[in-house]
C-alpha cells in the first residue's frame, strides 16, 4: 500500500509558474534561456549573480498527454464526469526538471541540485515499468545523477556558464529518459532584481525577451518558495513530492520490532468495530455515561465562563482524555461547528495536565532527568538537560495540508480577545516575548496587529515562518552598551520605542528583566502553591458534581420502587427536581398519615406483635405504609441533596429522553449546551489554566537561572528553527514544547522540520481540515506521534489530486490488485481512513453503509439559505443550529442594501467558444461589484474593494471572470462620472477573492456570489460539479450572511443537489410574523418586536 502511495507521489507535478510568481512579487528579475542563438546572449544577463536556475522547463500538458497515451491502451474508458474531473483537476502552466541553487559570484556545486521526479516517472511509464516506480529505484537514479553534476561542476563550487548549463539541461533529459522538445534550457530567478515591469504572460516569454524583471509591490511577510528542503539523508532533494521521504521511511519502521501504533492502526486492512452514538438506547447511554463529571476535562481556554461547549464537543474532549499510546480519534467537523473552540479546550487540558506533573515535583531540579544530551548541529554541538519523562509526551502538533489555516489557528491562539475579560490583566506567560513575535518583527515602525497575552503558539513549518519565530531568541539592542545584546541594531533598522510602547521583548531581554527584578518573579515553588490551590478548588467542584451525579443515579435507580409505591406518579425525570421533590413529600406525608391510621387501629407498641395474627389487614396496611414512606423519604433525601449542590453551581439538568435523535425539542436543548458545565465551574477551570501557564514559566526561568550551561539550551532551541540537528532533536524538542506548547505546520513541513524525531516522539497530533488531506499526507506526522486527534469533514472539497483517474487505477491495480478501493488516494482522505479506524461514531448521513467519526453538530456561522442548504444536501439534516428554537426555524439577515436577500439570479446565455464561461453571467457579477465599490467608498472613503468572494466550478469561468475583472478600461467607464477611482488593492482582491471553489475551503466572507457558467453544451461538466454535495457545500457555506447563485435556472434548478438549493433561495423571505432586524429575526408578538428566547 505505501508503494502505491509512493509511485502517485512521483506523478505529481512541481509548480514552476508558482515559484516565478513568488520572485516576481519579491521584486526579482526572472530571466528565461532559450535552446537556441539567444541562449548566451541571455545567460549573460544573469551569469554571476545568486538566484534559483530552473533546469529544463517544460508545460506539464506533456505529462498530461504521456500519462493518457500510456493508460489509453490499459484501463477501460472513462466515464464522462471521470473525464471532467480529469480536466478540472489536471495541473496547468509550467513545471521543471530540476532545481540548481546559484551562490555568491554565480556559483554552485551538485549539493545545491534538487530534481523533480516527474520527469523520471514518465520516463519509467513510457517504458511500461511500473515496477521500478519505488523509491529505492529512484534514489538509485538520483544517486547516479548526483555523481555526474559533481563531476561537471568539479566537485565544488563552479560558477555556471552558458556551456555548462546547456550541458546540465541535456545530463537531465538523458538521465529521465524524456525530452520535451519546449525548447527551452531554464528559468532563472536572480535574488538582485528590484526593478523592472510586470509580466503577463503564462508560459514562456517571447524569445527577443530575456530578461523580465518585476514591478509588483513586495510583501514582507511572503513565503519562501519552500519546495522540499534537503535533509541530510537524502541523495537528492525532491521537488515535486514531500511525502516520498516519509513514506519510505514509515515502510521501513512499519517493518521493525515496535511498529508506531498510531501509523498501524490508521493503514489498518480492516475498520474498527463501532459504538453507533445515534443507536437508542446503546448510543445515547455511552454519551451519557462518558459525559460523567469524573469524565471532564479541568483545562478551559480562558473564554467568558457563560461560554459553554455544546454536548458533542463536550463529548469530543472527554473522548480525548481517554486516549492511550496508538489511538486516534475522528470528529467530524461541518463548518462552523466550533472545531477551533474545540481545540483550545484540548490544548488548555494538555497544559494542566503538565502542570499536574511539575506541580507534583519536590523542586525545579527534580524536572530534569539527571541525563545530559549531546545536540549536535554539524559544528557546533551543545550540552542539553534531558526532561524528566514525566513531564513529556504533552507536546502537541497541529498539522494541515493548509498553511493558511494552521497558521491562523497558532496565530489566533494568544489574543487577548479570546480571554476573559476579567482575567485579561492576570493572564501572562511571557507575555513581552509572545507580543515580540506577534508584531511585524524588524519592521519600523514596529506594529501590533492585536493585543496577545502568551507564548502559547508557534506557526512553525515553512522556513519563513520558523525564522520569524527564531528572532525572539535574538539578542537585539540599540547600542554595545545596552546589555543583553549581541546583535546591535541602530534606530534606523528597529523602532525601540514602539517596541517598549507595547512592551515587546525578545527572551533574552525578558529573562534579563525577570533576573534584575524588571518582571514580577514568582518563584517556582510559589508557583506550585498557586496551581495546587487552583486544582484543590476545581477537584471540589468536580466532587461536588459527582455526587451530584451519584445522587441522581440513585434516586433513577429507585424510581421503580417509587412507582410501586405511587403507581400514578409521573416517570422520573432530571429536570425540576424542586418539583418532584415536593411531590414525594405530599405522597409521604400521606404515608404518614396512612401509618398513624393503622397505628389506632392496631393499639399499644407492646401489643402490635400481635396484631400479625389478630389483625392481619391493618397490621399489612401499617408495614407497607411505614415502608413506603421510609423509600420515599430515601429518595427525596436524596432529592434535597441534589437541588443543593444544583442551586449551588446553577447545573442545566436534561433528562435522558433528550438526546433521542427523534425528540427535536429536546435534543436541540440538549445539543446546544454541554452537560455539567456551568458558569461557576468554567470560572475555577479559568483560574486553573492561568496558574498552570504562569507554574510553565516558573518552572522555565528558574531552570534557565539555576542550571548552568542552560544558555546552550536556549541557543540550540534558536538553531533548530534554521537547520534540523544530527543529533538530540527528540530532547530539544521536548524543551521546546515546553516553553510554547502547541506548533503548527503543513504536512509539507513536518520531515524538514521534526527532522531526528524518532517514531511515537511527539505526544499529541492534532490534523486540522483533514477531509482535505490524501491519505499519504499524514504518514509522516502519524509516525512520529503517539496519541492522534483528526477534525475535518467529508462533505467538503475532497483532496486535489492531479493525476488521472486511469493512471490512479493503473497503479492500484499493479500495487494493491482488489484492496486498491480501500487505499485509493482519489476517494479517501485522512479523514475518511481516520473514520473507519475510530471506535466512536454515526452513519454517514449521504451514505448510510459508512461511518464518519464524532459529529459535531451546533452550527454557528451561516444564515439561512445557506445554513439549510447546506444542512438538507450534506448533512442529512443532522446539524442544528444555535440561533434557531422551536419557535422558528428562520435565521435571516436583514436584506444587502446593496444586493437584495440572498437569490438565484437567473442568467442565461451561451458560453464562448471552448469555454464554459458565460459572459453574461460576468456582466452581472461586475455591476453588482461596481456597486457594492460605489457603496463601500461613499460609506467609508477607502478605495479598496469589498469583502466579497466570487466562486466557480470550473476553471474556464475562473479565467473568463478574471479576464473581465482586471480590465482597468472597463472599471474606467463604469465609475465614469463618479469620480470613484480604480481599486487600488484590484489586482490583489483577484488573485485572493476569485477562484473555483476547490480554491476557498476553509475560507469565509459576508457575501459571495457563485457563478455557474456552461450552457447546453455542456451537460457532462454540470452533471460532475452536481454528482455529489461536496462542491456546492463548499460554495454556499464561504457565505456568512448572503448568497447569489449567477447561472442558467433551467439547465442548473433541476440537477442533483441544486434542486435543493433553488427553492430555498426562491423561498428566501421573511416568514410570516418576523421580519430582520440589524442582522437578526425578531418576532411578533401582540403588535410589538421583540427578540426570540435564542
């Protein structure tokens, strides 16, 4: 199975246009050669300066056209929506062969090659060697291919001229087996450039063109074009793949004597055996049961303590805390179910659970193992205290194929707006150090973007981004005489005093500051005072609710013998125990009175023996009334008990017909609000997280103070962002989690960056957006982790996956025969392997024969339409949502003034030729753009463009819009006699705010507009974007507030999924007795306006 991962690997593509773009946008010349008189002529434009040379460019349409001569002859024809789905996702625009790295003075040598295996692969292809398609016979390749670039670069730094790259250009097409035939020799990216014009064109400047420099504004904040960085195993590095590495490396592990669980059970042959939460009454019981108060969780991110999780995320995180070494939990995530809010919650649990262990320590010292670790860096090697091995195994990794979304996860993490209000001033864990990093860096002025309160997070993975984590640990000051520093920066580099403004710090100044008496030091041992406190209140309260629990379970439990009692009372129920109370005591009154009838009738105490005998009726009536009011009084006992300790903490009780999935009423009370959670509790649990962060700090700055040689632990930590060690990396890491316990990286990343860290060496591996992941993806990170949390969903935007269906079936069949359908990497995810191996779950509302993992099910971010189309198409009506109750099922805005209510506008017209793109449909999305602009300005004065998407199926409309769009000429006229200028951010919104939906997952925005395209032509291109739910899923739910379908009503209304969506946008009005009110219904009553009970 890893093998047929590995041969998909090598077929996918390395984006060329993608890295000539990055250049361009950082103000880099880009020069292209051509196989023929110009070559020198242009190489010597760019021949002694440093840069990326791009070997042998050619359009990745070739490989497009090899893969389908190759399949033609072997696989069976593809269906019509399996040949659209190749075209959609076919990828487009330039690709290379290899990657050469040019130095100082125009040099290089062979370790700065890197190659792309594209190439290599279609050259095995085309020989029919399917085979071969393995890593090892590709590293013996490259390893061949890496002797021959050594000699013709004479083993060390050569400079590079116009002869030599010709020849470098041809070693390459020999060693692949392919030529292409573009006639071109490379692209070269030269780090000097910084002026010039823009470039428009895709594929290939004219040949008179050599040069082409770039005007586009720079970014300070631009990713590196990280392809995949060498690590120092690698005989050559990858470009087009960066899962190969890890999947060769996970065979080889899988192999040995202990095998990483979790890796073991996520390739699992067989699903696990399954807990059916929706089964009544098997399903409701393990919810019940698992939302004990025993079973919570006493970390909380520090949120209002009113904020309360709903029931399946309060189950998702009990679940997590029952985790052990190996497995892994699913929780299927639909938008807007709150899976952020779910994993601070995990994240603040990991964090006191720590602080648990360092809470337990004797001193500071007994933190450390005692061992010392050799972190060595390949010339300079430092001395590293090993942790003590209880206080490991808490780090966690949140991983994603998104870098935008892990990256905003870590960077939202440490804002202070999340936090309490009351606890804002109090909660600080190197609060100067986390404002540093959370600032625009060496930048002047130096800027905030928004208040942070901690070090809680690092946005790690593409180099970029560690480094700018990295320069917390700088030793920046303003002159020699300004110490601690060693990297002097005068105020014409760094604005000092905005950065004292804020006071933001590096680690450096800071632990200087917290040494000289500058910060509050709260010594370590005061530290664990505090968290112990905090811990003792919170365990009392968790007690106090247990017996809570008990009492309830008791008095269940009786209820029968109640019932025998009082064969007319009322079932028991968890809810108004006040109520039921009172009722049991007029029955035991009665009981008692009961008694003292008897009691007359039967005589003296003295005589009563008798009466067993004499008076056998009354005798009876006596024992069973006593009795009776004996069990009563037990149970409202019991009662008593449990209405106080409910008053005391104002406890939601449910009964347990609530959960029922048919019981509407009740299971939205339920869903939307967690059990035993309560605003007094939540406030103790806040309390608890402050002072297990500030014991975190404690125990970080008295070891740093007291241990000596500690410094080296501090520099080692700030050379692991820039350069993986050779030895010691699992112990650095450790330290590392320690002083910022969550980091987030793209699985892209993970290789590079966790380079040294053995099989089960992380702790907790969180995957973000994995119904977004193909499979091979997360091997790497499941490999290195112990305990595994998936959050994602299957209804949306499945993986990109580029290569053909045909070929995709090809190596299935040749790798894994009949068990290709379980692994096939273009209909699974990680979420979908992640589901069938979790023992929790429900049916998969679209395919009932399915499971998927933990629902979360409380929606919280779209308005209708878009919430119920989403909910009737995907989710099989599953999903509720927090702002609608069983008076109204609305949830409306107020109409756009601009726009109108959210609607299908019904354009029609015919697409241009070869295309799917309607201009008509552009027209309309133009206007009401120039509009929504028009609006914007006169309202707010910025001549920038409004927050709006434009989403489409299909790429060809993607192109037509984008077209239309970027035409100056045309915004000219429109805002002709507005004296409105031309946006100045236009070029910039297009690129951000119009693509195809596979483009926007995990995006949101106001409003969006969704054009269709295609007209009768083509009806095989509508029935693949409407074959399943997922693309139109995606579409409605980017829109928080409204939503305008732009397409032909009569060829798209009757299509599958559509057919759901059209009369919920014609239906798109005020109910009856409501109308909108700033963003939100209000309903009537007896003439006046006022807001449902939400």
């Amino acid at each position: 199975m890893l093998d047929y991962w590995h041969s998909v690997e090598f077929f996918n593509s390395y984006d060329l246009d993608d890295q000539l773009e990055q250049a361009r946008r950082r103000r880099q010349d880009t020069i292209c050669i051509h196989a023929d008189e110009t070559a020198r002529e242009c190489w010597d434009a760019a021949i002694g300066q440093p840069g990326e040379l791009y070997l042998v460019p050619f359009d990745v349409s070739l490989a497009t056209r090899l893969i389908e001569a190759h399949v033609a002859e072997r696989a069976t024809a593809r269906t019509v929506i399996e040949r659209i789905r190749d075209e959609e996702m076919a990828p487009e625009g330039l690709t290379c062969f290899a990657k050469l790295s040019i130095g100082a003075g125009g040099r290089s040598s062979g370790d700065a090659l890197s190659v792309s295996a594209l190439p290599w692969a279609l050259g095995r292809l085309r020989e029919g060697e399917l085979t071969d398609l393995t890593a090892v016979a590709f590293d013996a390749d490259a390893a061949m291919l890496k002797r021959e670039f050594d000699m013709l670069l004479g083993g060390g730094m050569t400079e590079i001229d116009c002869d030599m790259l010709i020849e470098m250009a041809r070693r390459l097409q020999t060693w692949a087996g392919l030529e292409p035939g573009d006639g071109l020799v490379a692209w070269m990216a030269i780090k000097a450039g910084n002026h010039g014009r823009p470039v428009r064109e895709r594929l290939a400047v004219p040949r008179t063109d050599c040069a082409v420099p770039q005007a586009v504004p720079d970014e300070p904040d631009a990713a590196e074009g990280d392809a995949q960085e060498d690590d120092p195993g690698d005989v050559l590095p990858i470009l087009n793949s960066f899962y190969v590495r890890d999947l060769a490396d996970a065979r080889r592990t899988l192999d040995s004597e202990s095998p990483p669980r979790a890796l073991l059970a996520y390739l699992a042959a067989r699903d696990s055996s399954k807990t059916d939460l929706d089964a009544y009454p098997a399903g409701q019981r393990e919810i019940a049961d698992s939302l004990r108060p025993m079973h919570g969780i006493a970390g909380r991110w520090p949120s209002a303590p009113a904020h309360v999780q709903s029931l399946m995320q309060q189950y998702s995180l009990n679940k997590m805390k029952m985790l052990r070494v190996g497995d892994i939990l699913a929780v299927n995530g639909p938008p807007g179910t709150g899976k952020t809010t779910l994993l601070r919650d995990l994240i603040a649990h990991l964090v006191v659970e720590r602080a648990s262990a360092l809470a337990a320590l004797p001193d500071w010292r007994a933190g450390l193992s005692g061992e010392s670790v050799t972190v060595d860096f390949g010339g300079k090697a430092y001395q590293v205290p090993a942790l003590l091995p209880a206080l490991t195994g808490f780090e966690i990794v949140v991983a994603s194929t998104n870098n935008g979304a892990v990256e905003n996860l870590s960077l939202e993490l440490p804002q202070s707006r999340h936090v309490d209000a009351g606890l804002r001033s109090r909660l600080s864990y190197f609060g100067p150090v986390a404002t540093k990093y959370a600032g625009s860096h060496t930048s002047k002025p130096w800027k905030l973007k928004e208040p942070v309160w901690g070090l809680v997070a690092a946005a790690l993975g593409k180099r970029a981004n560690r480094w700018l984590f990295s320069n917390i640990f700088n030793n920046y000051a303003a002159t020699p005489d300004d110490k601690p520093g060693d990297l002097f920066l005068s105020n014409s580099d760094v604005d000092f005093s905005s950065w004292d403004a804020v006071g933001a710090t590096t680690y450096w100044r800071y632990l200087h500051h917290w040494r000289k008496g500058g910060v509050e030091r709260v010594p370590f041992q005061t530290a664990q005072r505090n968290f112990d406190a905090a811990l003792k209140q919170f365990e009392f309260a968790q007690h106090e609710l247990d017996q809570l629990d008990a009492y309830l379970n008791a008095i269940e439990e009786a209820w029968p013998q109640v019932v025998e009692c009082c064969p007319a009372i009322a079932p028991f129920s968890r809810c108004g125990l006040e109520r039921q109370r009172r009722m049991l005591d007029t029955h035991i009154d009665r009981f008692h009175e009961d008694a003292r009838q008897f009691e007359r009738r039967l005589g003296p105490s003295w005589l009563r023996w008798a009466s067993k005998w004499l008076r056998r009726d009354a005798y009876r009536g006596w024992i069973a009334a006593t009795q009776a009011a004996t069990v009563l009084r037990r149970v409202s006992d019991d009662f008593r008990e449990a209405e106080q300790i409910q008053a005391k903490y104002d406890v939601p009780l449910w009964s347990g017909e609530d959960l029922a999935f048919g019981a509407e009423i009740e299971r939205a009370r339920s869903q939307k609000r967690a059990f035993w959670q309560t605003e007094a509790l939540n406030a103790l649990r806040n309390e608890l997280f402050a002072s297990a962060m500030a014991l975190h700090e404690a125990f970080f700055l008295t070891v740093h103070a007291e241990q000596p040689r500690f410094n080296e632990l501090v520099y080692a930590l700030s050379n692991l962002l820039s350069r993986p060690p050779i030895s010691g990396a699992s112990t650095l890491w450790q330290w590392f989690f320690m002083l910022t316990p969550v980091v987030s990286s793209t699985f892209a990343s993970i290789r590079k960056q966790f380079a040294g860290v053995g099989p089960e060496g992380l702790g907790w591996l969180v995957i973000d957006e994995a119904g977004q992941a193909v499979p091979q993806a997360a091997v790497g990170a499941l490999m290195r982790a112990q305990r595994v949390v998936v959050v994602g969903d299957p209804q949306q935007i499945p993986p990109v996956v580029t290569q053909s269906t045909q070929l995709l079936a090809n190596l299935g069949d040749h790798w894994l025969g009949t068990r290709r359908a379980r692994y096939a990497v273009d209909h699974h995810s990680v979420q979908t392997l992640a589901d069938r191996v979790c023992a929790f779950g429900v049916r998969n509302p679209t395919i009932p024969e399915q499971f998927i993992g933990v629902p979360l099910i409380i929606h919280r971010r779209c308005h209708d339409p878009m919430f119920n189309i989403a909910n009737a198409i995907a989710y099989g009506g599953r999903m509720l949502h927090e702002q609608k109750t069983w008076s109204t099922d609305a949830y409306l805005p107020a109409p756009h003034p601009v726009l109108g209510a959210s609607a299908w506008w019904d354009v029609r017209g015919a697409a241009e030729a070869g295309s799917k793109y309607v201009a008509e449909q552009g027209e309309r999305v133009f206007d009401a753009l120039t509009r929504l602009y028009r609006q914007a300005m006169d309202e707010a004065g910025a001549s920038t463009m409004p927050d709006v998407f434009i989403i489409t199926p299909f790429r060809q409309v993607k192109h037509g819009l984008v077209d239309l769009l970027s035409d100056r000429e045309r915004w000219e006229r429109a805002l002709a006699g507005t004296r409105k200028p031309v946006p100045t951010d236009l070029a910039e919104w297009i690129r951000k705010c119009v693509g195809t939906v596979h483009t926007f997952q995990g995006k949101e925005s106001e409003v969006v507009f969704f054009v269709l395209g295609c007209d009768s032509r083509h009806e095989g291109a509508m029935n693949w974007a409407s074959a399943e739910a997922n693309l139109l899923n995606v579409a409605v739910t980017r829109a928080k507030k409204y939503l305008y379908v732009v397409g032909d009503r009569v060829l798209w209304g009757e299509k599958r999924h559509f057919e759901v969506a059209q009369p919920l946008l014609e239906q798109n009005v005020q109910p009856p007795g409501f109308r909108a009110v700033g963003g939100r219904v209000m309903e009537r009553r007896s003439g006046s306006v006022v807001p449902p009970d939400f």
